[in-house]
C-alpha cells in the first residue's frame, strides 16, 4: 500500500494522451473507496490529491491504444518534489494491464496471463558449423569480346653508319710461264709453171713451189 499525507499528490503520465485508463482504491479516512479513475496525459499531472491521511491499496492502468505507452508514475509529498513509484518509461503494450499494490508491479497480456521479464541470461555456445553446401553450376561462357583497333604504325629508325673500309688485298703470285709450242713445217709460196710435156703428146703445167 501507500499511505499518503493531507495534500499530497500521486501523479502520472503517458506517451499519448487519453489511451491509459487508471483507477485508483484505497482508504480515504480510513473509508474503503475508489478514490479515482480517468485517463493519463501525455505529460505529467495530478490524479488524485490526498484530503486527510489516505491509503492506496491499488493502481490499475489500462492500454487502449493501438500502439505501447511509456507509463509514469509519482508521489509528491505536500510542498515536496515528485518521486517515482514505478520504473521510469514502462512500456505497457496494447491492450496490456498495469496492477500497482504499492510494493509489486504485475503486468497482464491482453488475455490476462502475467508477463514476466527476467534478466538476460548469460549467451550459449557456438554451435557447431554446418557442412559446406555442394557447388553450384559453372555459369555458361561469355561471347568474345571485338577485336580492338590496330595500333599506330612506329616511325622508321634512323640508318647506321657506314662501315669501316676493309683493306687491300694481297697481291696474287704470277703465273707459270707457257711451254714453246712445236716449229711447224715452212711456209710455200708459189713459184711458178713448167710445160711437161705428156705421153700424148700434150704439154701439161706443172706446178712448182718453193720452201720459205
């Protein structure tokens, strides 16, 4: 339970206004009654201010929206600064029930089982690396590339030096002297005719030749 003060105030706030119902229960004057009921708003305010000593037994909030509300709770004693009663920024998803007996916070689901958060628990073991997938299939060949244009022709190198003059050959030996050929026979000249005379009678012309 909480017990509040003449002139204190128990305080709350949503993400969005008008999607939280509360209602409040209690003791006032030591009267068990509903001591308050409404909606959040979206920034701090007062739900009910205590009129004489005064004992909250319950706090219900309510999600109605379609999406979470952060939900804040706070008392702030007559003349005091505001304290929270709850976890800053609870999240209370939709259609989700907050139930405050001053000392535990239940959360209820939209069918009305206890939600429960515990801490994270330490992190397990890797496990074991799966076997490697079979290859899959060679992609077919790409077409041939074009052929790319013929490179620029180079310039023509420039023409060496000419080369050195060799020497002079040796002169070659003179050649065997030829054999005398043979004397032929002496040359004849025609020296004259001479009458002969012939058996019948007739004169022939010999021939006469002489040596040179």
């Amino acid at each position: 339970m909480i017990v509040l003060e003449n002139g204190d105030l128990l305080e709350g706030d949503a993400t969005s206004a008008a999607e939280v119902d509360f209602t409040l229960h209690g003791l006032d004057n030591n009267v068990l009654t509903q001591l308050a009921d409404g909606q959040l708003a979206n920034s701090k305010g007062t739900i009910y201010t205590a009129n004489s000593t005064d004992v909250i037994s319950a706090i219900i909030l309510v999600n109605t929206g379609a999406a979470h509300n952060h939900v804040n709770l706070y008392l702030k004693p007559s003349g005091g600064t505001s304290r929270r009663l709850i976890a800053k920024d609870l999240q209370l998803e939709p259609n989700y029930s907050l139930h405050f007996d001053g000392v535990k916070v239940v959360v209820l689901n939209s069918i009305g089982g206890t939600v429960t958060t515990g801490l994270d628990g330490s992190g397990g073991t890797s496990g074991s690396s799966g076997s490697s997938g079979s290859s899959g299939v060679s992609g077919s060949n790409g077409t041939s590339g074009s052929s790319g244009n013929s490179g620029i022709s180079g310039t023509s190198g420039s023409s060496g030096t000419s080369g050195v003059k060799g020497d002079t050959g040796a002169k070659g030996d003179t050649g065997a002297k030829g054999d005398t050929g043979a004397t032929g026979p002496p040359a004849t000249v025609l020296y004259g005719t001479q009458d002969v005379s012939g058996a019948s009678g007739q004169s022939d012309g010999a021939v006469y030749y002489k040596y040179v």
